[in-house]
C-alpha cells in the first residue's frame, strides 16, 4: 500500500507523486471511517475491498440519509478506472426504482469516489432456491431489474456489471447497483454496450430459475446471445407473461399461524 493526501482537488485524477505538505495522508484501500466527500457524505463503515478499492456504508450529512460509496485507487489501473468514471457519469441524476441512483462523484486526491443510495438487502448469491422465486415470481423479480435497464439505456448510458452481487433485494424491491470491485474487465476490451447489460442480467437470472423449464430455456437463449431482444422488448415481454403486484420485497414469509387448540 501507499499513501495519498486526503484533499479534494481538481487537478491529476490518479497517480503521480503526492505532495506531502501538512496533508493528513491515508493508506490506499486502508481506513478512510469519519472522513467526509463533497463537504457531506460521511464514510462510517468498511463493507468490503477488493483488486480496485474500498466500498463504504456512509451517511449524507446534509440529508441523514445512509449512502454507499465505492472508493477506487489503484495508479496501475489508471485506464480502467478512467472507464469506470466516465460510466458512471452517464448514470448521474437518473432516478429508477430498480436502480441505486448516483448522488455524487469526485476526486479526492489520488480516489476517484462514487456515492449512490443505499440499497439494504441480500445480493443474488444469497437468494437461491427462494421459494418466491419460483415460476411466475422470478418475471416479477426480474421486471424492474429489466425496467432499470430501460431507463438506463434510454439515458444512452449503460451498467456494464450485471452480476449476481450487483443486483440487491430488499423490502423495496430489488435494485441494480453497481458495488463491484474485481478486475472484471480486461484492458483493451471494447466499451460494453446495452447488448451485454441484457445478457449479463439474463445469466445471473438463470441461475436463479426453478421448476420453470421453458423461463430457464429462454433466460439461457439470451445469455448465451442467440435471442437478443432490447432491454425495452424484454421488458415488455415480462408485462405479458407476468402478473405483476406491487414491488416483490425481501420480507420474509411470516411463520404460518399456529391452529387454536379445541378441548
């Protein structure tokens, strides 16, 4: 690790030497709890690192709302995160129920910080084999996730990190995030497009399919890319075949009630 000056600045977005006059200095990807970006968000909590930085529970000061911020800043990956920046960029001020709307992005020294709603829940790695997932139950899951890549799309922006820990359920309803850490993305690969955002949705919903044959055999045609319906056709395809209730939340079934005993 390394260490960077905590000062919010315009000028080089990553890398360089740090100047070192007086600055309080922290460690890449080490403790950044208390500190504050953009003059409100609060970094309270350490979620989680990986190969590109930290993800932290934060609160808006200004709102006392809780926010997530992603914190990147590795210099060899100078280009990637360039990518990533730039992405998300495209998604600032778009407002959907299925997405974790960006609130504010920057520079903070050698970071490049990304702060979007909190999306309380569980990830899609822990929601296998749940029975509200079953037949009918996995389109109404999948309908707003869909509807979010609509309206990203329409926007000319796209996610381009559909995967099962970036898709969270909570009593909301579950919302594309975008908390990925990994070194997903080779350098040189082309820009991903409204194409892959389907297919990689597609991928993680397939592996959440059960008793549900034919769901799970046109789920896998679009993963694997040989149907390729739009984000907006998909959609539209769910609104036919799916009877959609109100928002399917992440509240737990409650225990059935116990039958009154007779003398």
């Amino acid at each position: 690790m390394h260490s960077i000056p905590l000062e919010e600045d315009e000028p080089p977005f990553m890398g360089g030497p740090a100047p070192s006059h007086g600055q309080a200095e922290v460690e890449v990807l080490g403790d950044l709890r208390g500190h504050r970006l953009a003059g409100r968000y609060e970094l309270v909590e350490l979620l989680g690192s990986g190969e590109l930085g930290c993800v932290y529970a934060g609160r808006d000061d200004a709102t006392g709302q809780p926010v997530t911020v992603k914190v990147l800043a590795l210099a060899e990956h100078r280009d990637l995160v360039l990518r990533l920046a730039e992405r998300a960029r495209q998604r600032f001020g778009l407002r959907h129920p299925g997405l974790a709307a960006l609130l504010a992005e920057g520079n903070i020294g050698g970071l490049w910080y990304a702060v979007t709603e909190d999306a309380p829940g569980k990830n899609c790695y822990h929601v296998q084999g749940d029975p509200r997932l079953a037949g009918a139950g996995l389109q109404r899951f999948a309908l707003p996730l869909v509807e979010g890549l609509v309206a990203l799309h329409g926007a000319g922006a796209v996610h381009g990190a559909v995967t099962a820990g970036n898709i969270m359920w909570g009593e909301a309803g579950p919302r594309l995030v975008d908390l990925d850490l990994s070194l997903s993305e080779q350098p040189g690969a082309p820009e991903p497009g409204p194409a892959d955002d389907v297919r990689a949705l597609a991928g993680v919903l397939v592996e959440l399919v059960t008793d549900a044959p034919a769901l799970a055999e046109r789920l896998a045609a679009i993963a694997r890319g040989e149907a390729r319906p739009s984000a907006a056709e998909w959609a539209a395809e769910l609104r036919r075949d799916a009877v959609v209730p109100s928002a399917l939340s992440f509240e737990e079934p409650s225990a059935p009630a116990e039958a009154p005993v007779v003398a």
